[in-house]
C-alpha cells in the first residue's frame, strides 16, 4: 500500500502543508499536539476538504483539488478509531460488531467476523452492553466493528489516549497483530514515543503544520531533536529482535539482534517471535574496552558513526554494532575524557533492568481480563 499525501490547507490561525508517500504497513502521524496530526487524518477520511493538493491510496485518487475530484467519506471504505470507543449503548458488542458490516456491499465484503473476534480476543464479550466493558475491552470492539466494514486503509486517531498504562499494556499486542496478521494499511496517529516506536513501519513527524521529517521508524526515533521535550528521554535505538531462548533460572528472554544477543526481563512471547526492541539513548554506556566486572549484562561491540550534539550537556553518540545502529546520550565531559571520536571502536553498554514492557512489548495474555 502506498498513500501519496501533498495537501495545502489553512483552518484559521492554523495552516497545514504536508508531502510525503509511504509505503509501510502502520504510517504513524507523530507529533505534539497541535501539530496537525488530526486534521491530516481527517483530510484523509474525507472529513476535511483540503484547499488545496492531491491525496491517494495505492493509486487511488481520494481527492485532487487540481483536477475537481473528491471522492465523499462514505465511498472511500475507510475505517475509523477514535480516542473514545464511540459504541452504541444500547447494541451488544456483536450488535456493534454487525453495525460495521451494513455500509458495505456483500460482494466487496472480506473481513470475517469469527476471524476478527479471534485477531481482537473478544468472544467472551459479544453478549456484553458497552457499559460492561473496560476502556481496553471497548476500544478493541471498535477497532473490530472499523474491521468489518471490510475497508481498504484503517485510520487510527490516538486509539490508546484516554486509557490507562494497564489498559494500553492490554491492547497494544492487538494492534500488532493487526498490523502483522492483515494486509489492511493503517494510518496511526500518536504522540507518544513507546507507541510509535513499537508499532510504525514509518514515521511522519509533524511540527507547527509541516512535515518535520519522514522515514522508518527505526531513523525517526534516533533523532532525539525532533522528539518533544517530554518525550526526549524515550528516544534511542529501535531493533527488531527474536526469541532465541528462556533463562528460567534467571527469569530472562535471550534477544537475537544484527548487534548481538540482548538479555532482558522475561516476556511472554515463544522461542522465535519477533519483538521489536527499543533501547533508550540515556540508558546506554559506553566503553573503550572490553568491560569486566561489571553486573550489565548486554556488551554490544561496534564502532562511533556519528557524533552530534545534544541538548545542554549532552552529545549523542551513534555506535554501528554490526550493521545495526545503538544510540548513546552521555555527557560531553564522557566524551572528551574517553576520547570518543568517529571510527573508534567502543562497547555500548545496556543493563538489562533497564528494559520494560514499554521498551520490549508484553506478549499476548493467555485470557485478557479487561
């Protein structure tokens, strides 16, 4: 899938100009809020009517201002999630479920509605009104009901905002199945590193109505700069991993990574599941010898491929490991006392406490509890 954006729209004070293409399977829309990442959903919904530019998805063409072409929100099969669930109140979860399916006709109809209980985990709900749910539970029934209306791009606008750390924990395995197990292209709108990080493929960051940058999700969150002030200290290095083996003893999971094996706190996930790994940049040390004696466990050897300054103190030191890139955030005082300069060869150095369900991904309850 490829969506094609270069739209021109002002809203009051507010002025919007993106230009990107992406061709990933979640395109995450990142960004503090009154970025823009709303109205360029919207704009892609057909909500808005931009002022200006063009918009497509896999070569077809949703609106082109140049050309006199908009096609109307309910042609353009798109599913939609929004901050709060939006169920009806007085339908089941299977009635909400249903509701998803009438806007679409039966020949174009592909999404099966026992496989999207058994994708979302929510066959022991369908007899339940919405007032019986969690925010988790509710939000995975929406996420189903945009799913059966068997739609051709899935636009997510902050689904996990109003939701609890707990409750995020909860659904965010969900959604990488979603993203995994369907051939849907999704559109994610976040503010928040941990999600973007875990989930896109690609990153558009938007600043003050303009695209800051655009790339894979694995450059976007080493660019500490184009992350919020708050968010800063999320940023680093994201590596897609595999299970190689339990350390029951120790109660760890054994990483495979381009970088080497990454120990972490035990996860729930089976001998050879991905995971996609995100290392903080303030969480790694470096060192110019081989360290020993130390309690840090993970010992990642590599060699500086770039040296960029920080905020205040700080300088950010990117360390190749093989082909893979780890991210440094260390003190310029570090820096010119270990005299750290491109093509040295150093040793990032991570401990494994310092990895969370944030930074590792939780595997998939064996029931969910809401």
């Amino acid at each position: 899938m490829t969506l094609s954006v270069d739209i021109s729209h002002r809203l009051g004070d507010f002025a919007l100009e993106a230009d990107f293409e992406s061709a990933g399977r979640l395109t995450a829309l990142f960004g503090p809020s009154g970025s823009g990442k709303s109205t360029l959903i919207n704009l892609v919904a057909g909500l808005i009517r931009p002022q200006k530019g063009r918009i497509a998805v896999d070569g077809r063409v949703l609106i082109d201002t140049a050309a006199g072409m908009f096609v109307p929100m309910h042609k353009r099969r798109i599913g939609m999630v929004f901050q709060d669930a939006r169920l009806f109140p007085h339908m089941s979860v299977a009635g909400n479920l249903r509701y998803g399916r009438w806007f679409t006709p039966p020949a174009e109809r592909y999404a099966n509605i026992d496989a999207v209980v058994d994708l979302l985990g929510i066959g022991h709900l369908l007899d339940r009104r919405p007032a019986k749910l969690s925010g988790g539970e509710k939000q995975r029934v929406a996420i189903g009901r945009a799913l059966l209306a068997s739609p051709k791009l899935l636009l997510m606008d902050e689904p996990l905002a109003s939701l609890d750390e707990a409750r995020k924990s909860e659904i965010l395995p969900y959604i990488e199945r979603l993203r995994d197990e369907t051939k849907i292209p999704i559109v994610y709108v976040s503010h928040s590193v941990a999600e973007v990080a875990r989930l896109a493929s690609d990153v558009v960051v938007l600043s003050q109505g303009k695209v800051a940058a655009f790339g894979p999700a694995e450059a976007i969150m080493q660019r500490l700069d184009l992350l919020p002030a708050e968010e800063r200290g999320e940023g680093g290095a994201v590596l897609d991993t595999r299970v190689l083996r339990h350390d029951e003893a120790f109660g760890m999971t054994v990483l495979g990574s381009p970088a080497g094996d990454i120990r972490i706190p035990r996860i729930a996930r089976p001998v050879g599941s991905p995971v996609r790994l995100r290392i903080r940049a303030r969480d790694v040390m470096i060192a110019t010898e081989q360290p020993a004696g130390l309690s840090a466990l993970n010992i990642l050897a590599g060699t500086i491929a770039a040296v960029r300054p920080g905020v205040g103190p700080t300088v950010e030191i990117a360390i190749d490991c093989n082909g893979a890139t780890v991210l440094a955030r260390i003190t310029e005082q570090s820096k010119q006392s270990l005299r750290l300069e491109l093509g040295r060869e150093v040793f990032a150095v991570i401990k494994t406490v310092s990895f969370d369900s944030a930074t590792t991904g939780a595997g998939l309850p064996a029931e969910a509890d809401g």
